[in-house]
C-alpha cells in the first residue's frame, strides 16, 4: 500500500526517523500508530500519528509532544526510547520499550522497560524508574526490542532481542550479534527469564530484531527482522511454533515475502524490517520500515491470499 509518513521536522523533537511502527486501534477505520523518533541530537521519544485506513490510508493527526519521553539524567533510558509491544490488560495499556544509555566507543546499553497508559493511549507514565529486565549471566551484554502477549490474566509472554556479541570487524566498524529470547510472567510487571533462544540466528544472517508473534489455533505465528549477511540489510523472516518458545524458521514462507522495492530510488529499495502484524475488518496488513532503520519512514501491505 506504499509509504504511509516519515519523519521530517514536523515538530522540533520529530527530525528523523520513524521506527518500529506499532499500531492502536480507536475503533471504525481509525487508528493510532506509535513510533520512535528522533531528534536533532539523535535520541529518540515516541510519539504517534492517527489514520483512517481504508482502501486509502489518511493521517488525520500527528502528535505535539512525546507520550513517552527521556528517563532522568544516568537512569537506564535517558539517552532514548524504542517502544515496541503495546498490551492493553483491562482499562490500562503497558508499553514495552527499550531504553538505552550512550558509551564511549560507540557502544551503547540497553535494558527493557515499562509505561502505563490510563487515559486510552493518549499519555503513558513509567512503572518503574528501574528496567522491568536488564542485563545478567543469560544477557551480558543486552536486552531490547520486547514484544509481549498476555495469553491470559496469570500467563504472559515476552521475546526480546538478547545481545550475544559486540566486536570490531575488519575496518574497526562496530558489530553487533543478537537473537531473540523469552521470558515468561504471571502479571504482566514482574518478569523471569527462560534462558531460552526461541528464534536462533541462521547461517545466512547476523541479527535478528523485534519480533512480532500471533496466537493461533495450533501455537504461534511470528514475523522478525533479520539482517542478511551478504547484503548487510534487513529482510522479514517468519516462523512458526507449537508452545512459543521453539520457533521453525520459514523464511522462505509466503508469509514473509515482501521484497525490497526494484526502484533504486524508493525509501524501501535497499531493506524492509521491524514489521508489526494485525488484522482489520477480516484482512491481515503488516505496518514496517523501509532503509535506514526507519530514517526513510514507515509503510503498510495488505496480505493477499494467492
């Protein structure tokens, strides 16, 4: 369906990208999609748009300030947000995110955190000034890109993108190795890790990011983005389990067939990542980034059967 927005200085605190498009649903066509985005020091807040989706998608409204900004000065997210699994358990919706402190060298560090909204979405506050999952033995390094589903009131889920590895190559470019794992809750705030590696990284990739999993009658769907390690880019995998902690990657499955564009001047020519699955009015549509992590905006396709 093409290139639904891309940030572009419509705010001072909105300069550049819109990252990992996560979608709200306000009832008829109407529908709000977080995102993260940045500002002109290049740390991100989150922030939304509201659209009609029909067969053409109109944005009616863009937000005037963060609904979820910078921790304080040394707290875990004080350098940045990456929202990415929103939750709505009774009246409340929990936001999961990522936040993130700058280190020397390049490096930075990443710990997973909660927001509550109680006013429908409109503003969200923290749970916790700590993160809900940090690092330790079975995360060294890192943990980022949540995504949760409560399967009911005393059993959750979470994948999260577990930071395996960080070295220099050959040309002292920082790199980055990470797969996806699970922790498992009884209320949605107090989280236990598994040590599991549900979504294992491939022969042919480096990375795998936020994934995004759907119950199903016979277990779980999920999709993710994965980088290709002979094109350095993002490409969409999918993969399906029976209890949601093994998943058999398909990634040549028709699930997640959607390509780069062939035009070498679109904003999805050169990577398709960070996708976020739901259904409307009995279709499926996938929201997702195009190049650049989100720098050239953010998307939708709408799944055709064949």
């Amino acid at each position: 369906m093409g290139k639904i927005f891309v940030a572009n200085k419509q705010r001072d605190w909105i300069c550049s990208h819109a990252t990992v498009p996560t979608p709200l649903y306000l009832g008829e066509d109407n529908f709000r999609i977080y995102f993260s985005t940045r500002d002109s020091f290049l740390r991100n807040q989150v922030g939304f748009i509201e659209i009609k989706l029909r067969e053409k998608v109109e944005i009616t409204h863009i937000t005037r300030k963060p609904v979820i900004s910078f921790g304080d000065l040394g707290h875990f997210d004080c350098d940045g947000i990456y929202a990415t699994s929103l939750v709505r358990s009774g009246d409340d919706l929990m936001f999961y995110y990522a936040g993130w402190n700058a280190g020397l060298r390049g490096l930075f560090y990443s710990s997973i955190g909660l927001a509550i909204s109680k006013d429908g979405g409109s503003t969200f506050e923290r749970y916790s000034k700590a993160p809900i999952l940090g690092r330790d033995e079975i995360d060294p390094w890192a943990v980022m890109a949540p995504f949760v589903l409560k399967i009911s009131e005393s059993k959750w889920m979470m994948w999260y993108a577990s930071g395996i590895k960080l070295f220099y190559d050959g040309t002292d470019k920082l790199r980055s190795r990470y797969d996806i794992k699970t922790a498992i809750s009884q209320d949605g705030y107090t989280w236990e890790k598994t040590g599991n590696t549900a979504i294992s990284l491939g022969s042919r990739d480096t990375n795998i990011a936020r994934a995004c999993v759907l119950l199903t009658d016979s277990g779980y769907e999920v999709w993710y983005p994965y980088v290709n390690k002979f094109i350095d880019q993002y490409r969409i995998g999918y993969g399906q389990s029976v209890n949601g902690l093994n998943f058999t990657r398909m990634d040549d499955a028709p699930q997640s067939k959607i390509f780069p564009s062939e035009d070498e001047t679109a904003w999805d020519s050169k990577a398709v990542t960070y996708p976020h699955i739901f259904e409307h009015r009995d279709r499926r549509y996938m929201l997702f980034n195009g190049n650049e992590f989100g720098k050239s905006g953010f998307g939708l396709a709408i799944w055709e059967d064949n």
